[in-house]
C-alpha cells in the first residue's frame, strides 16, 4: 500500500505516491520536479525539521530567548535536543543570529537566537 504525502518544498503542494521497493528504496510518483522525490526520500527514511524553543536568561530570570537550529535537525533527535535547550542558561545581552550551540549534539547544526534582548 502506497504511502501518500505532500510535498511541502514549493507553494504547489504535489500530492505524492511513495512506495517501498523490496530490494530497498522508494518509488515516488506524483511529484512534478526532482525536488519532490528527494523530499519523500527525506521525509521516510531520515526526516528532519526546524526545532524551536526557548532558553533562561540571565542574569535577568524575568525572560527567555527564543532559539532555532540553523538549518533542519533530525526528527528523531528532536526531544533530546528540547531538553537540551530548555536547561540552557543564556548570558545577555544576545542578538538575533548568534550561536548559542555550534554543535548540537554533535550534529553539527547550530542553534542561534532568533531575537535580540539587551
Ligand atoms: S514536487 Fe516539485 S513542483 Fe511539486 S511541490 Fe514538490 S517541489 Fe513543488
């Protein structure tokens, strides 16, 4: 039985037909360009997303700091890496794109901040 996704890489939205093939790999259909066939790739076999949280500020306890990683993050890391972030303490000020962690979890994907607090 044939998986079904949407392709989410462009405004189009391409309603994708993913098959596992026995000997290994998939067989997509319904995608209009290439980019469509690598997304379901990803998406079944290692997917990833943005991760957002938030981290302590200090010395002012009063706020958090919003972070993102810089790029997608494994999926199933995503929890790990949220227990991580929330422990994390943030020395202010701190302005939007610095590095908080350049290497999350040895991922090598940076979490940056995502606004500036003085
Ligand atoms: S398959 Fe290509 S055209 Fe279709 S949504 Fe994905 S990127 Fe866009």
């Amino acid at each position: 039985m044939p998986e079904e996704l949407i392709c989410i890489t462009c405004p189009l939205g391409c309603r994708l037909s993913v098959e596992r093939l026995p000997a290994g790999g998939l067989s997509v259909s319904g995608n209009r360009c290439t980019r469509g066939a690598r997304y379901a790739e990803e998406e079944l076999l290692a997917p990833k997303r943005v991760v957002t949280a938030t981290c302590r500020a200090l010395p002012a306890d009063r706020c958090r700091v919003p972070v993102r990683t810089a790029a997608p993050f494994p999926k199933d890391r995503v929890e790990e890496l949220i227990r991580v972030l929330y422990s994390l303490e943030v020395r202010l000020p701190v302005k939007r794109g610095d590095v908080l962690v350049p290497d999350a979890l040895g991922t090598g994907i940076p979490v940056i901040a995502t606004r500036t607090l003085d």
